[in-house]
C-alpha cells in the first residue's frame, strides 16, 4: 500500500467503497450461517416464537386467520440470507412511555410546549397578539 502522502482522495474513498463492499459481503455471508445454526436449533429442539418471547398479539391475530381460511397456504419461499431485513435484530417494544420534555412555554391556561418541533396555535396567535416567545416563557431563569 503506498504512503498516505502519495495517494489521492479520490484513491483513499475507491479504497474505502471497496472495502465497504468486501465488508457487506462478508456480514452477508455470516449472517446467513447464523440464521441457517439458529433454524437447525429450532427445529432440533421445537423451539417456538413464544418460548423465544417473540409471539405478539398481533402474531397471535394472523395465526388465527390462517387457522380459519379454508384452503392450506403454499408454502413461502425462503427468503435470502443477504437481505438486509433478515440482518437487523427486531426491537423490543419498552414497557416505558417516550419521554416528550420538559415544558419551556405556556399560555397562562394550562397550554404548554416544550419549544420542540412545530409551534402549537396557541403559541402562534399569542405571537400575533403582540406578544414574545420571552414573554410565554414558563420560568425565566
């Protein structure tokens, strides 16, 4: 490999986007063993998506619409172990609410924002009514 000196941004990013590609071909191909042991161990032990923790009420609706529809569905064809949707881990649903924030503006009325995001109506007409963002601040520390 020549000296960093010698080569040209525009050699160091080809090299990078290379090894990116090297990089992306190599996970797909790990990913694809892992996903191929897990299914060997699960059907060697009958390990289901509820002893996993993965079953959902809303697994539970489709398995009962498959259970009522008449006709049994054709098998689904595999999908590539390379696809990027099979790599991603699922996220797990927190039993904890997003936090919105902390209250910066109000009315006086009980009309609150927190100075994120797009401004409520209240905030615009008081704006309009001659007032400052300032003025409606909650605590002027």
């Amino acid at each position: 490999m020549a000296t960093a000196k010698k080569m040209t941004l525009a050699a160091v990013e080809a090299q990078i986007a290379k090894l990116q590609k090297e990089a992306q071909a190599l996970r797909a191909a790990e990913v694809g063993g892992v996903i191929a042991r897990i299914k060997d161990a699960i059907a060697h032990y009958g390990i289901t998506a509820d002893d996993l923790g993965l079953g959902t009420a809303r697994a539970a609706s489709k398995a009962a619409r498959k259970s009522v529809s008449k006709a049994p569905e054709a098998p689904k064809a595999a999908k590539p172990a390379a696809s990027k949707k099979a790599a991603q881990p699922k996220k797990a649903a927190s039993a904890a609410p997003k936090t919105i924030g902390v209250a910066k503006y109000g009315d006086g009325q009980g009309k609150t924002w927190t100075g994120r995001g797009t401004r409520p109506k209240w905030f615009v007409a008081a704006l309009a009514a001659g007032k400052t963002a300032d003025d409606l601040l909650l605590s002027k520390a």
